[in-house]
C-alpha cells in the first residue's frame, strides 16, 4: 500500500488520468443505464438542444472513478466512499472528446468513533480537450490510518 | 410527451422500478468503471470487511438511472440535468439483491431567464429486499413546461 489517510495532503491537486470517449461506448453505456434519446439515438440528438450524442452525466462520473482507481486508489489503503456531493455536469461531453480527471484534497477528517481509520473529501474535476470543465464533484473517501 | 414541469407536484413519492442485481454484472461494470478488489475480485472481497462483492456505488446510481428513465422521464419532457447532490450509499449492493426505485419531487423552480423551462428537484431512494436503505441521492432535471 503506498498511500494511507496520512499522506491526504490539503490542498494537493494532482491530474489522476484521461480517457478518450467514442460514441460507441458513450451509446453502449446509455442504452444500459440512460437511455434518453440524446444520449443513445443519434438522429434524435441531433435534433435536440443539445445538437448531437452527448455521454450520460453518469458515464462521465464512472470515468472519473476509474481514473481515480487507476490514479491513486489501486494503491491506496481505501475502504469504500459514504458519498459524494454537489456533482455537477457543466458542459456536454461528446465522442472524440478527451477529458482529462484531476484530483484535489479539501478536507481530511480522523474518524472520531474509529481509530484506524479517517475520511478524505477531495474535487475531482474533468476537462475536455479544449479546457472546458465538463464535471466536477466532491467525493469522500474512507483511508486506513498508516500503522504504527 | 405525458409529463411536462406542471406535472412535477410536491410531494409525490412514487416507485419507478426494480433491479435484480448479480454478481456478474456487479464485477462487468466495476471492471470497466470502478476496479477496487471489493468489487472486481470474490476472494479479496471474502477477505475485506465487506465479507464479499458489493456492487460500485456508481453501478447503484447507473441502476437508479434507469429505473427513472424506464419510470417516467422516457415519457416526460426532460432536457437533461445540470447535477445531483447528496448522494449516500448507506448499506452494500450485494449479488441477489433486489433493488426497488422510488423518486420524490421535493421542489420545483420555474427558471428565471428561460420561460418555456424548470428545474425539478427529487430524492431518489433505492431499498434492497429487506426495506434496507441502500443508497439516496437529490437529482435535478431541467423539463419543459406544458405548451400553451
């Protein structure tokens, strides 16, 4: 384990991955879990407001995590997260976008009923190829404590 | 279209569907999204203190999607959600589990530069087959308003 609740450091902001979506995952993943007609029929979306397919606000959460998994968390004393806060889907997601994940520490909390343990409350935000940031939201994540 | 924002009352708690969850879709989508070992690996998830595989958090959130979609925003004049917040896993997903979806509208804001639009806001809420809560969460989604 490289990283425990001690080596959260505030204010840390570290890019954790990026990821290249093509329309085809962004449709397979829509007709699972989504399927509205601007994210899974592409005549629809270009219909819409929207102009075209965009992702499901929840594929682009789930690409965050897995830049997350792959950035730090496969190495890291992480026992599961209670939640996360305020995401925000600000701009839309579309094929061939690449969206770069990055990382940053706000809060860290010792659990006050359990010793081995704390919270980490860190932004994730991503951004697309031209700046733009197309999600943010706040997550909180159970660490073990270094051991002594 | 049969809903439209003035459909959206205050209050209202409704099912809007039902998932059996296995183990296989349960490690498909932590593989692709989310490969912690309590979620990818029956051994190391044994050996955790979850005692076994437990869905992603965001699998959960993906199911509770399309529930939702499948429920009633498929028939709705939705135009997408600008975020969610609060969302809490409260209890593991587990392979077998039977999840069921309600939604609630806890406010409704007509919006204030575009007339033909609002934003419902609703708790939505997924329970296992033993009333467990399993997770909730607070979601807006931007709808239409009845045309005139």
């Amino acid at each position: 384990m490289k990283e425990y609740f001690e080596d959260a450091v505030v204010g840390r902001r570290r890019e954790v991955g990026h990821h290249t979506v093509n329309e085809e995952e962004i449709v397979r993943f829509a007709r699972e879990f989504d399927p509205q007609p601007f994210h899974v029929d592409a005549a629809a979306a270009a219909q819409s407001f929207y102009g075209g397919v965009i992702a499901s606000g929840w594929h682009t959460c789930a690409l965050a995590m897995r830049a997350l998994v792959d950035g730090f968390l496969a190495d890291a004393a992480a026992l599961g997260s209670p939640g996360v806060d305020e995401i925000r889907w600000r701009h839309p997601v579309r094929p061939g976008d690449t969206l770069t994940f990055y990382n940053t520490v706000l809060e860290v909390r010792p659990s006050a009923s359990k010793a081995d343990r704390g919270i980490v409350i860190g932004e994730t935000e991503a951004l697309n190829q031209n700046g733009d940031v197309v999600m943010t939201m706040r997550g909180m994540t159970m660490m073990r404590r270094r051991p002594a």
